[in-house]
C-alpha cells in the first residue's frame, strides 16, 4: 500500500515537472530561467576566459580552445561537429518543439601580441610569427566570446524541453585572419556546410568593444567595413642620383600615386552612402641617398561600408595607379586580395531586436552606434542569412578617455562585468527568435 502511494506521490511529481517544464512557452517565464541559469554559470564562464586567456592560440592553430569548447558542448548533450573549417566546432541543440532554427557565432582566435598586462591570468605563451619572435594574446577578447558562448549553450541546454527550434552553436576559428591561404574562418565554415542542414533562419554575434562595461552598442545597416589588402609594384629605370635624367623615378611616381589616391575617397566614394578609407601603409624603395632604384613596392588597405563602393574603388584604384605611372614612364602593377565584405546588419531583424537587447542590458544602456572602419567575417554569414552583430561594452567605470586601449592593444582590458550582460543578450535573442522569428 505504502509502495502505491509512494508511486502516486512519484507520479504526482513527474507529471507535475514536466507540466511546469511544458508551461514555460512564453517569452517571460524562458527569460526568468535565462536569468537564473545565467546568475548560476557566471563564475564558471569567468572561470573559462582566464583559461583561455591565459591559454591564447593564433589563427587555425585553436586546438586545445577548439577540444574544451567541444567536451562541454558534448557534456550538455548536442550533436558536435569538429574541425569544421580546420578548428572549428559546432554544436546543434534540439529543442523540445518544432520551430524555427537561430545560429549564434563565437570566435576563438588569439593575436600575435606580447601581453602588457599584470593579470593574475596574463598570457606568457610565446611564438615565432613572420619570422620574429612574439607573445601570443587574447587581445581582440575573443577569449570572453568563446566562454560567453559556452555558458549561453549550458543555459540554453537546461530549457531545451520549452525550446520550440533548434540553436546552431558556431565556434569559429581564424576571424584575425590566415593570410597566404586562399580562404579561413566564417568564410571556409560557410563552405564546409555549417549554414546548411539545418539552414539557420537568423544569426546572432557580438564583439567586446572598449565602451562603458554594461553598454550595448547596435547600428542597422552597414555596421562594418570591408577589408582588403593592396599591393602597388612601380617599375621605374634606376639610375645615379645626380642623373635623374637617365632614368625613370619610382619614388616620384610613388609619391604622385600615393597623392592621387587621395582624391578616391574624396572625389569618387558616395561618402552619405557609407564611409571609405584608403591608406598605404607601407612605401618600399631604394637603398641609398644617391641612387635612384628600379621600383618600389607599397602595401595599402581599403576599407568600405558597401559593395558599390568597393568595386568603385578597387576600379579607381587601378585606374589611377597605372595611368599616373605611364604619364612618368614607369609602370605600375595593381594587385588586390579581397578579404572580407561589410558587417551589414540586416534592418528589420535589427529592428525586432532591439526590445530583447534592451530587455537584456537595461533600455538606456543600449545605444545606437555609428558604423566603424574596422572589419570583422561575422559578414560572410550576413550574405547567406540575415543576421544581428553588436558590441559589448567591456570599458570599466571612469575610465579615463585617454586611458582608454583598443582592441588589438597589448594592455586590451576586459571588465568582466560585462559577462553577465553577453550571456544574457545572446540568450535572450535566441530564445525571443525561436518564439517569435518574424517579429510580434
Ligand atoms: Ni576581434
């Protein structure tokens, strides 16, 4: 008799669990167990990034990132994918009920940058990079969006039964670049098959940015530049200096490209449609005060916010370059690496956001941001699906404005305050697209 009641009173409490489990399919009761599991993972989120901090890896070389991140998706039940893209993981979750599907993208790489900072959790890791030695660091903190990505997965992972759709995990290798190969990162995971089977309806990303710890920065529309690399070769006759006569001078025709080029941005470029920049960075020539040399080489980057513009630049610039060389005499060979396209962030998905972005970091805390020149791979998702990427305010409280380090810096800082407000906001927005992709 005692065994029935006993298996009554368990009856009772089964069906009562997954009743309550089967009761949370609205938005307020998804985001009061967000905010509970997120409160009860953040130490060990924390606990994640001072590892990966203190454990940095470059480029396609994420090996021991790459196994952690892939344990823990496993632990938590998903299916995982490994060395998609050479280190990448992905790891899907299933939720309860049928739904639409949302993909949420983390990077993992490090930078070759010796660590300045006296952390407890400092990198010493050292490495050989373009032939010089030199530390390797978090410097761009996308050690913070790996461990974020992996709490949002546990937290996610405890609601899956209310979950109508599935949640595509990407952990990405390679965002800082892997120059000399012809394609890495989102781009080669894009190849790979990763926005296939399921095909994600929305892709949600953010980077850590050096604005106020607990801000949130959006911007709809071109958020981010394209990025591509520039070579300018000039081919002049060298000759002795005192003689320029008897030759064709590479520096001045370097000199007159370098100034024509200006005019692009200024003349060409439909500057209220979005920014451009085009900048030499580097001008190689000679070895000698009197010696006028053959050629000389210079390196450039170009940057805009959309594709008409790039392909008007990439033209002009080669327009200019050869003929300004000819009118000297020399010859000027153009070469340009296309990188990556501009971070557009898709509008109306931008705009269905923004009351879960608020929700999550507090209405005033989250504000719109002007669009930067900076670039970032999250872009080659952005042409296949429409997707949403933000900044993360990491900046602790009064810090001066000249005090303030950029990403890339070796004394790049990250409030870990910030934790709590990415795991929510990446939660968040997954959660709110399942329940509602097409907006309220
Ligand atoms: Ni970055």
């Amino acid at each position: 008799m005692i065994y029935k009641f006993f298996y009554t009173l368990l009856g009772i409490i089964i069906l009562f669990t997954i009743n309550s489990e089967a009761q949370m399919n609205n938005w307020e009761d998804l985001k009061a167990a967000i905010d509970n599991e997120a409160s009860k993972i953040e130490s060990s989120v924390i606990e994640w990034r001072r590892d990966f901090h203190q454990h940095p890896e470059l480029s396609n070389q994420e090996f021991r990132t790459a196994g952690i991140v892939a344990t823990h998706l496993k632990s938590l039940g998903f299916e995982v994918q490994t060395q998609v893209a050479k280190t990448g993981v992905v790891g899907i979750l299933k939720g309860g009920k049928p739904g639409p599907v949302v993909a949420l993208r983390a990077d993992m790489d490090a930078l070759p940058v010796t660590e300045e900072l006296d952390l407890p959790f400092a990198s010493k890791v050292k490495t050989t990079y373009n032939g010089q030695e030199v530390g390797v660091m978090h410097a761009c903190g996308h050690d913070v969006h790996t461990s974020m990505l992996m709490g949002v997965a546990q937290i996610l992972a405890k609601m899956k039964e209310s979950l109508p759709g599935t949640i595509k995990f990407i952990f990405q290798p390679a965002e800082e670049g892997a120059f000399g190969e012809e394609c890495w990162g989102a781009e080669l995971m894009i190849r790979e098959g990763i926005l296939e089977d399921p095909k994600p309806d929305a892709i949600f990303g953010l980077h850590v940015w050096p604005v106020p710890v607990g801000e949130v920065g959006y911007c709809p529309g071109p958020f981010m530049a394209s990025v591509d690399n520039l070579k300018i070769k000039v081919e002049g006759k060298g000759t002795h200096g005192a003689i320029p006569w008897q030759g064709v001078d590479p520096i001045v025709t370097g000199a007159q490209i370098v100034l024509g080029l200006q005019t692009i941005v200024s003349r060409n470029v439909a500057l209220t449609e979005g920014g451009a920049v085009v900048t030499i960075g580097s001008f190689h020539g000679g070895a000698r005060n009197n010696i006028i040399s053959d050629d000389v080489e210079m390196l450039g980057t170009i940057r805009t916010h959309n594709e008409e513009a790039r392909v008007l630049v990439h033209k002009k610039i080669e327009q200019l370059a050869t003929n300004i060389a000819k009118a000297n005499g020399a010859v000027a060979e153009v070469k340009i690496d296309k990188i990556y396209p501009s971070t557009i962030n898709n509008p109306q998905l931008t705009q269905q956001m923004l009351p879960v972005l608020q929700q999550a970091a507090g209405k005033e805390k989250v504000k719109k941001v002007l669009p930067v020149m900076i670039a970032e791979d999250f872009s080659f998702y952005q042409r296949e699906i429409p997707g949403m990427y933000f900044f993360l305010g990491i900046l602790p409280p009064g810090t001066e404005p000249d005090k303030i380090e950029a990403n890339h810096s070796p004394r790049f800082f990250v409030d870990e305050n910030a934790i709590p407000v990415g795991l929510k906001a990446l939660s968040y927005l997954a959660v709110d697209f399942l329940l509602h992709p097409n907006g309220y």
